[in-house]
C-alpha cells in the first residue's frame, strides 16, 4: 500500500512559483518515488509510510500555501523514479483528494481520500486538528518549535540559551502552540491512514475525466 501526496499551490499569482522551495523542505521525507514537480505549480510523491505521509502533510499546511491531496491505494511495481510514470489507485485517490481540497473555503484545504471512506474521513478530520494547530502557530513559536527535538527531555534550557530567552518563555511558546499535544496525535493521523486502506482489491470508483 502506498500513500501518494498531490499538492498544488494556491496562490501562485501573487507571489510565484514556490515549488522549489517546498520541495526543499520535503527532501528529508522518505519516500518510495521522490517529490517531484508534475505540472505546473504541483508536486506530487509517493510514500511507503503513513508517519511519513503525516509529516509531509503538515509540512505543505504549514507553507499555508498550498492545497494538499493524500490518496491512499497501490501503486503499479516496478515503481518508477519518475513520479509522473508512475500508474495506479493511490493517484487516482490523491487527484480526488487535491481537487477536493480545492473547495475547503477558509478551513484548512487538505483532504483525504482512499478505499475505506469512512476511516478516510476519519484521518481527514484528524489532520485538519493538526493542520489547524500547525498553520496557526507564530514565527515566534516555530523559532522555538524548530529547535525541539519530540519526545526528547531536558531540551527547553537549550533552547532557551540558543535564543536568548528565558526557559519560561520557552515553556510557555510550547504550551501556547500545543506542541506536545500535536506529536501526541500525529501516531493517531497514521493509523487511520494505513486503515484507510481497506481491502487491497478494492478499487476507486471511476472519476468522470478518466472515462
């Protein structure tokens, strides 16, 4: 089972092409086929891991500039270097997924479609809770977010000592963020994504453009 991203940017008119730099910060992110520019100002990549899907997720809704589709289904082996040679459901679920968080309006336009639809759902709703922490976080909270490691103890002097303030003032950007409470849910996000698998045989119905 694969988990395939497709994102496009939103606002690609007012300030350019930002795909390079996206991709810049998904480089660290394992994956089966790389991130790559498909079209356009999209990008598309093709995951192995739903903790990996996760984070990639988050990381385009934190770029607050970006609409992210994640679809959940096979991917044809041999897998291709090229993303764009790549054939199977997982981008017909992603393509589904990204024209649908097309339509978000002003709620966090990410969208999740796979063969379980109701677990789908389900993961959908969990990572907008967490899109919604992570775009709504200050410069001033990712300053400090950025230098934490999770699950790591004894980290908020340091921080506190690399940015020259107090561990107080550390503590509280942590607590204001919901930081811990983020890295506690992310494991949540990732199994409702491998459940939404469902049945492995179980395909996407046809959408009207592939027929």
């Amino acid at each position: 089972m694969h988990f395939v991203l497709t994102i496009n940017q939103r606002d690609s008119r007012e300030v350019g092409d930002q795909v390079p730099e996206l991709l810049r910060s998904l480089r660290h992110i394992p994956a089966a086929v790389g991130f790559q520019r498909s079209v356009g100002d999209e990008l598309q990549g093709i995951l192995a891991d739903p903790a990996a899907a996760v984070d990639a997720a988050l990381i385009a809704v934190r770029a607050r500039r970006w609409h992210v589709g994640l679809g959940i289904g096979e991917i044809r082996r041999p897998l291709p270097q090229d993303v764009l040679q790549a054939e199977g459901f997982g981008l017909v679920y992603a393509r589904r997924a990204v024209e649908r968080a097309q339509r978000t309006g002003d709620r966090i336009p990410l969208a999740v479609e796979g063969p379980d639809t109701q677990i789908a759902a389900e993961a959908e709703a969990v990572l907008r809770l967490l899109g919604q922490l992570v775009a709504s976080r200050t410069t001033a909270e990712w300053n400090v977010l950025d230098l934490l490691t999770p699950g790591a103890r004894g980290q908020q002097k340091y921080v506190a000592e690399v940015l020259g303030i107090s561990a107080q003032a550390v503590s509280k950007a942590v607590v204001r963020a919901h930081w811990v409470e983020e890295w506690a849910t992310r494991p949540a996000a990732a199994r409702l994504l491998d459940l939404a698998a469902g049945p492995a045989s179980l395909p996407p119905a046809p959408l009207p453009y592939l027929r």
